[in-house]
C-alpha cells in the first residue's frame, strides 16, 4: 500500500475550522480522490458539517458531483481508550475482559490525556488499509494545544518497548506480589515497595499490554510517519481577527518546534461573494426605505470585511512570505452542510497538493 497524502487543518476557535477541513476533503472527492476525513475535535462538529451520524468507523459519504469517493470518521472521547484497546486486543479477548476488571485500568479509562487523538489516529490507519485512501484530511481541535497530539504516538511506542514494561509484566505473572520475593530483583522490589498495594493491577495491566506490545509498537510507528514524515501537509486555519491571527502566530512556532512548516494558510469568510439578488432589488420599482437601509448596511459590512481581510493578509504576506494563501467567501447559508458545499467550490486542488 501505497503511502497517502496528508493534510492537518488546524487554528484557532471560532474560524470555522472543521467546516473548512470537511470541505477541503469534499473538493478532493470531487477532484478524483478516494478521501478521508477524520475529526478529533472532542466537540464532534464534523457530524454536523457533514449532515451526517458519524462514528468510530469510517463510512462513504454521498457525492452530489466528482469522481471519487469521500469517507468520514469521527471517534467518540468518551469511549476512546475502550475502542483502542478493543482494537488492540480484538485477538485476545480473554486479556480484554481481565482488562475491563482491572482498577488502574478503571482510573485510567477517564483520565489518560491524549488519549482520544492518539484513537483516532490509530482509527484513522485502519480506515486507510481498508479502503484505500489516497488522501486524508484531519480535523484538530480548535485549540493552541491542538497539535500537541502529534509527537503522541511515538512517546507512547517509546514508552511500551522500554524496559519498565517488561519488568512490570514479568511481575504480573507471578502468583504473588510481595517486594520481599527471593525470585524478584532489587529494582523490581523497590517498584513493588514503592507501588504498594496497587502493585497487582499495574503489573496485570503491563502484563496484558506486554502481549500486544510489537502490534501497539507498529500501529505508533505508522501514526508517528503520518504525522511527522516531510511530505505531511499542515494547514493553518484563521479568520479575519486579531485572535486569530495570534492562533496562526502560536501554532506557527510550536511546529516550527517539531520541525514542521506549515504548507498554506486558509482564510476563511475573507470576503463576500457577489449577492445578485441585491441587483434584483436595486433594480426593482418597489424599493422601499427599509430595503435601502439594509442594503447599505451589507455595504457598509463588506467594505469592514475587505479592510479587516486587507490587514490579515498584509501581516500573513510579511512573516510567511513563502506560504500560500488561500482565501475562502462568507457564506450566507444556515445549514453547515451546505456551506461545506459552497466552499469546496473555491479549493484549487492541484496548486494545494503541489504545495
């Protein structure tokens, strides 16, 4: 299997992010493309934006136009360390049961932080193996801590292979845990002395770990070389305000920390499409006071718009010379659905993947 395309939306809150990560991967389906898009934003907006149930399995998604195909997964937080473990052990379901009995498991269930990313992640190599992406879009959460998820997956296959995991799960398959054991070495003592009487259920829990630690180890790998290898496209997301515009300062170096570059920069609702129906209206014999006022208002909002976009695109041009900029309308529709729609219209595809 070939290695797809990845592109990582993230920004700020309040940009309208998932809504323009949905519609990047909707103008990938139209342009030919077998699409993914995945949302870990806790939140779960995707759903909306979509129109769509969505859940902790991909699912095809209709096209109203193109030629490919467009898929859409969204996890559940609250049930992410169940689903990655059910994942992991779908093999062993006896280690899954001792598992759900285990009390440091039980605490661990509410409290592992990044926990929900490093599941989607997971999820989202899955979906790719049994569809055949050609080209995934992930949706983060809207946050300035939202691409810390990113160094996640290694961490965490780094922590299983070390030698702490053994040792624990050497431990687990005694019939007793005493630190005063003749069979136990000096440091496996000290970790029993220092565990205390929660010694049992952290050595069960890395026991039943240590059984799938070379599959855990290579699902990381391969989240670790969607996210990190240099081919990986990051997009940040902003709107037309000062918060936002510090939101793409931020993430900005937080990647530039993990060696990341971000490849465009998406402003969305920079301007306003043309509104013919004012023409209509302008034209009409039957213009009245009020219509005038309105539509000097909505002139009056455009042209706050075009200074607000002016000024973003100054600063963005200064520091990131070199990154593209996209410019994305506001789009005067209620339902989320169809403003994805109205946006995938204004992607140009070739000139983002050539990026």
């Amino acid at each position: 299997m070939s290695r797809p395309e990845v592109i990582v939306c993230s920004g700020g809150g309040g940009v309208g992010k998932t809504t323009v990560s949905a519609a990047l991967a909707l103008a990938l389906a139209k342009n030919g493309y077998r699409a993914l898009i995945v949302s870990i934003d806790p939140a779960r907006r995707l759903a909306d934006a979509m129109g769509v149930e969505l859940g902790t399995k991909a699912r095809e998604l209709s096209l109203d136009a193109g030629r490919g195909q467009l898929f859409a997964l969204m996890p559940d937080p609250h049930n992410a360390l169940r689903t990655f473990i059910e994942m992991l052990f779908e093999e062993e379901p006896a280690s899954v049961e001792r598992l759900l009995k285990n009390r440091l498991y039980l605490a661990l269930e509410a409290a592992v932080p990044g926990i929900h990313e490093v599941v989607a992640m997971s999820l989202t190599w899955r979906a790719i193996v049994d569809y055949d992406i050609d080209v995934v879009v992930i949706d983060t959460a809207p946050s300035r801590n939202a691409v810390d998820f990113i160094g996640y997956p290694k961490r965490l296959a780094k922590l299983l292979g070390g030698r702490a995991v053994g040792w624990m799960a050497a431990i687990g398959k005694r019939t007793s845990i005493s630190p005063e054991d003749d069979r136990m070495g000096r440091v496996e003592g000290l970790l029993v002395r220092a565990l205390g009487p929660v010694a049992r259920d952290v050595a069960g829990l890395f026991s039943e770990m240590a059984r799938v630690r070379e599959r855990f180890i290579m699902l990381n790998e391969h989240t670790s070389e969607l996210l990190l290898h240099p081919d990986t496209r990051y997009f940040l997301v902003a709107s037309l305000t000062v918060a936002a515009r510090d939101d793409v300062h931020y993430l900005f170096r937080k990647l530039s920390a993990l060696e990341l570059v971000p490849r465009a920069l998406i402003i969305n609702s920079e301007f306003v499409p043309k509104r013919n129906w004012i023409d209509v209206l302008e034209n009409s014999d039957e213009m009245t006071t009020a219509i005038r006022e309105v539509i000097a208002a909505l002139d009056e909002e455009d042209t706050i718009r075009k200074r607000a976009a002016q000024r973003t695109t100054a600063v963005f041009s200064r520091r990131y010379p070199n990154v593209l900029q996209l410019s994305l309308p506001f789009i005067e529709v209620v339902e989320p659905r169809n403003i994805v729609h109205a946006l995938s219209d204004y992607f140009d595809i070739p000139a983002l993947l050539a990026r």
